[in-house]
C-alpha cells in the first residue's frame, strides 16, 4: 500500500466522526470522498470547475471566496486537502457562519494562515499533518 493510500485511510479514520461534511475543492482527487460516504457519511463536494465524483457523493460548483452559504449549512465539518494558504481565511469564515470544524492538509512548506491544532495523520509511521481549527465553541 503506497504512502497516500495509507494517508487516506487515516484521514478517513479521523473524520468518519462527522455525520455531513463538505469537501471543498475536490478537484480530481476523489479517494477520500469516495471512502467517507463509504462509512456512512454524507459528503458534498465543491470545486470552482464542475467535476465528476464517485457515486454517494454530491457535487455543487461553489467558489468559497464567494460562496452560496445554502451549500454548507448544516455540515459538521468542511475539510480540503493541499489548501493554498490564500484559502484558509475564505473557509475559517465559512466555517464559522455555519457552525463547523475545518480540517485541512497543506501542499509542501506552506504553513496554516489561520489559527490550528496541528495533528499528525500517519500511518506504519509516515504521515502527514492536518490543522485543525475548531470553529464550533472551543479553541483550536
């Protein structure tokens, strides 16, 4: 089982606690959507370009700098994986208008824009980190 197989099973292990969760910028990813709503969770996707998404997934083109708030509301969680930083804030904000955890991976070197709870993700020992911003009446 190669490096990112193993990472989405542990993600997929730490967010199965969410019931519905918004998956923003899927783009052509679509391995850890596919594995929530195999384990009962119900996932939206979002991405600015209309993109194709595994069966159990819904999908909504939305951009989160200007989004429709009707896509997000009641969601316990919005997660995105590699966010550029400029997209942190745009999805914090989001996250808090609807009352929901953010959850996210960055690409490379790039640090958390917002502030996190950093978590490492791993599994047989390789992992990555994903920051946590709690929005719903904790710290993160």
């Amino acid at each position: 089982m190669g490096h990112s197989r193993r990472n989405t099973d542990a993600l997929v292990d730490r967010l199965e606690e969410y019931d519905r969760a918004v998956e923003v910028g899927i783009g052509r990813r679509t391995d850890l959507a596919r594995a929530l709503a195999d384990r009962g969770v119900s996932v939206t996707a979002t991405d600015v370009h209309p993109r194709p998404v595994p069966d159990g997934v819904r999908f909504v083109e939305d951009d989160i700098v200007t989004p429709r708030l009707e896509v997000y509301e009641g969601c316990d969680a919005l997660y995105a994986l590699n966010l550029p930083p400029e997209l942190h804030r745009p999805v914090l904000a989001v996250a808090r208008r609807v009352d929901a955890d953010f959850l996210f991976t960055t690409l490379g070197g790039d640090q958390p824009a917002v502030p996190v709870r950093r978590e490492t993700i791993a599994t047989d020992g390789v992992g990555e980190t994903l920051y946590v911003a709690t929005t719903r009446g904790g710290r993160p």
